[in-house]
C-alpha cells in the first residue's frame, strides 16, 4: 500500500470491473440452440477425421445405425424424443402447471372461507 500513492489506490477501486449483464430468457435460449447446433456439427466432424476410431466406437454403443446417421448429418433426436421433451418441458407442461397452481389457490381460498 505505501508504494502507490493515494490517487492511484482511489482510481484503482473506480476500475472494478462491473457484473456481467444477465441474460434474458429468449436470449438464454437461443444461445443455447446456437451453441447445441455448433457442438453437434463439431462432434460430426471429429467423428469423421482420421484420428476418430470408429470400429471402437460403434462396438460400445446401442444404436450403430443411428450413430452413423447422425455422422451422415441426421438429427440427433429423434420425433417421439422430441414430443416427449415437448410435453415435460413445453408450452403443454407450464399449461398443466398453471392449472395445478390455479386449483391450489383456488383450495387455499375455500380453507380460508
């Protein structure tokens, strides 16, 4: 401390650096479909270089015929995952929700009357 002199300690303390901004929550999820797609198109393409060992691969996992579309550039879910994701995270489960808070106040209105 006795080496800087007062000045340099006060703009020193000015300069912290200020939180970083939080992102919304169209923001957080588009970034993650950006982010999704740019992991799987890497995974691809390591899947396909040299240094890949396929046979190794394909022998430990379930589905050999899935894993080679995917390489092939199919998608990596397939429809019946997709409308299971959609009904436990979807716009149909925040209904359901919804539902089951609204029953909730409607109980805690009658328990009060």
């Amino acid at each position: 401390n006795w080496c800087f002199p007062p000045g340099r300690r006060v703009q020193s303390s000015k300069l912290s650096p200020t939180p970083p901004r939080l992102l919304t929550e169209e923001e957080y999820r588009l970034q993650g479909e950006v982010e999704t797609r740019k992991a799987l198109a890497e995974l691809r393409s390591f899947c396909q270089s040299p240094q890949f060992s396929a046979w190794s691969t394909v022998s430990r996992i379930q589905s050999p015929k899935r894993f080679a579309d995917f390489v092939g550039g199919a998608s990596h879910v397939t429809p019946n995952e997709v409308s299971v994701h959609e009904r436990e995270f979807g716009l149909e489960s925040l209904f359901i929700d919804e539902q089951l808070f609204e029953e909730d106040d409607d109980d805690d209105d009658d328990d009060e009357d």
